[in-house]
C-alpha cells in the first residue's frame, strides 16, 4: 500500500522561523528600551528613524509569519501576488493616513491654545 502524501516533520522549521522571529522581537524591544538618539532624534518624512525602525521590522515579521504558516512559499505565483499586492496597497495607505494625520494633529496643538496636556 502507498500513500500518496508522506507526512514530513517541519520541527526544525518551525524552530527555525521561532529563533528568527524571537530576533527581530528581542531587537524591537531593545530599541524601544533604549531609544538611540542617532534614530529618535532624526526624522524622515515628518516620522523619528526609530518608528521607520519598528514599522519595517513589524512588516517583516508579519510577512515571514504569513510566508511561513500560512503556507505562502507553496502557492501559485498568482495567488501570492494578489495577497501581497494588497498588502502592499494597504501598508502604504495607513501609512499615508498615519503619516497626515498625525501632522496635522501637532501642527493644531502646536498652534491651539490649548497645549499638550497628555
């Protein structure tokens, strides 16, 4: 009797994809204890170096998290394309919204009488 799938163990996989992703993590939260001010005190595009820092490694972790678990690396080129392109889509969207709205939030505390208070 064949079968016609063979169950193949991705322990070492997994753990792997663990290790990297525990990294990226560990380097995210000794940014954000240490706050270097050669990336928190210059900016780029009206946003600190150290927030660019955390949004690129975020989306890097969700796309391994994606490519890895969900099983992306195995798809059709097609189907990988529609789900990155719309991620894609997205990202620079909020990060758009982001990016203008939090502008326009300083510059109306910045000139309001009311001042930061938070």
């Amino acid at each position: 009797m064949s079968h016609a799938h063979e169950h193949v163990s991705n322990t070492k996989r997994i753990w792997l994809v663990f290790a990297l992703l525990s990294v990226v993590t560990t380097v995210e939260v000794f940014l954000g204890i240490v706050r270097p001010d050669f990336l928190f005190m210059n900016n780029f595009l009206r946003m600190n170096l150290l927030n660019w820092v955390f949004i690129i490694l975020t989306l890097y972790k969700a796309y391994y998290i994606v490519w890895a678990f969900m099983h992306m690396e195995g798809e059709k080129s097609s189907l990988r394309w529609a789900v990155v392109a719309t991620v894609i889509f997205l990202v620079i969207y909020l990060l758009f919204i982001l990016l203008v709205e939090a502008d326009y939030v300083f510059e109306v505390f910045k000139n309001a009488t009311i001042k930061w208070n938070f």
